[in-house]
C-alpha cells in the first residue's frame, strides 16, 4: 500500500488572488457594469499593484468568464444581456429540477439543517444591506441541492454556472422592475424544499425561476440597456480597496 506523501503548508492568498477577489466582487456586486473596460492604468493605481500583477488577475476573470478580451481594444467586463440569461436559467430549471428529484427521498437532518442555515445566513446579507454578500449568499442557498443531491457532477456544473447566475441575481437584486418580496418569496421556496411534496417543490422551483427570469428580461430589454445590462455608468468611480 502507498503512502501518502508529505505535502507543504497552503500558502496563504497572494496578492494577486486578492486584486481578482477585489475585482470579482466589484463586478458581482454590480459596481462595475457589463461592458465597461477594465483600464489596467487606473485599477493599478487605485489599487496600488503594479501592472503586471493586475494582469495576471485580470486574467482570472478573463478564464472564469466574468471579462472577454477584444484584440486590439482592450479587456472588457463580459456583457449579460437577456438571450445569454435565459440560457442560464433553462439550465438551471432542467438541473436543479433533477437535483430535487433526486435528493427527494434523501433529505436528511443535515441537508435540512443546512439548508436553513444557508436560508439565515441569505436573509442576513438582505438585512445587512451588503449586495455583495447577498448574491453571494442566494448563490449559497441555492447551490445546497447541487452539492447533495448524489450526482458528483452536479457541483462542477454549478460552479461553472455560478458567476452568470450570481450576475443574474444582481440584475434582479438593482433591476428597476417590480419585485416581490425577496423574504417571502425565499420563505416560500424553502418551505417547499423541505416539505412533503415533490410536486408543489417542483412547481415552486418553476414559478420561483419564472419570477426572476421576468425581473433579468424586464431589466434587460428595457431601453436603459441597449441589449446590456445597464448596472453603472463605466464613467463612475470605482470604490476599490487597496492591497
């Protein structure tokens, strides 16, 4: 039998972890809009790191999805408008609907106390008043069923789909279109998820989906957008921390 071998201490974040940490939240959390370039002159010195390094973190959110690169034009904050949305969410309605099926008959304590905790922890952040965190947190919330639903490859395609629909959650969350209560309206889902019937699960699933696809599309496709998600104006000053 192998043993196992001696492996090195986890080395703590580096610095350019952090810049990408920085700027990820900063785009989720909608204070860097869609579209908008990331001019590599101003974040370095905002954030006090040279230009090399911010390049590398950049690069991050070029390989996760968050920013494209345009030949000749520079690095951009990748654009969400409601065709790429609406992908997102058939995706989620066809995955999550088989996760729950799935762990349907396998809803332990622990998913339950979990997924109430997660549940606290959401409607925290809503408190808190912290977008960030509150994307965050519904992201949290909802990827529960991903992790324990038996399936070991639902978890990776939740990771792969998390930042649009962590983006699409902060379309709704700054969305100028009418919302229903964001409490009430999670209170509901969880309810169903821990209750009896997998049917009224499912229908709550379909119906919580539908309400915020109809929030992202209103958003959208209203004319502010101009086929983009209009989040801020890329002219405005970008609140950055130092590291």
């Amino acid at each position: 039998m192998s043993s196992i071998p001696k492996f090195a201490p986890v080395p703590t974040l580096t610095r350019r972890d952090q810049v990408a940490e920085t700027l990820r939240r900063a785009i989720l959390s909608g204070q860097v809009a869609p579209g908008t370039q990331l001019i590599e002159s101003r974040l370095a010195a905002d954030l006090a790191v040279s230009r090399g390094l911010l390049r590398e973190a950049i690069r991050e959110l070029i390989e996760s999805g968050l920013a494209v690169n345009r030949p000749y034009a520079g690095t951009f904050v990748a654009e969400v408008n409601a065709s790429v949305l609406r992908d997102v969410y058939e995706m989620r309605r066809v995955m999550e609907r088989q996760a729950y099926i799935r762990i349907w008959p396998q809803r332990d304590q622990s998913f339950r106390t979990e997924l109430q905790h997660r549940f606290d922890q959401m409607i925290e952040a809503v408190k808190g008043d912290d977008l960030s965190e509150e994307i965050r947190a519904e992201a949290h919330f909802h990827g529960l069923v991903y992790e324990r639903c038996g399936n070991h490859l639902m978890p990776a395609f939740w990771q792969q789909m998390t930042q649009k629909t962590q983006l699409g959650f902060a379309i709704c969350q700054i969305a100028h279109a009418p919302k229903v209560d964001f409490e009430e309206n999670h209170h509901k889902f969880l309810e169903c998820a821990l209750g009896e019937s997998l049917e009224e699960m499912l229908a709550e699933l379909d119906a919580h989906l539908d309400r915020g696809l109809a929030t992202i599309q209103f958003e959208t496709e209203s004319p502010m957008s101009s086929g983009a998600v209009a989040l801020a104006s890329s002219e405005s000053v970008i609140p950055l921390k130092h590291h």
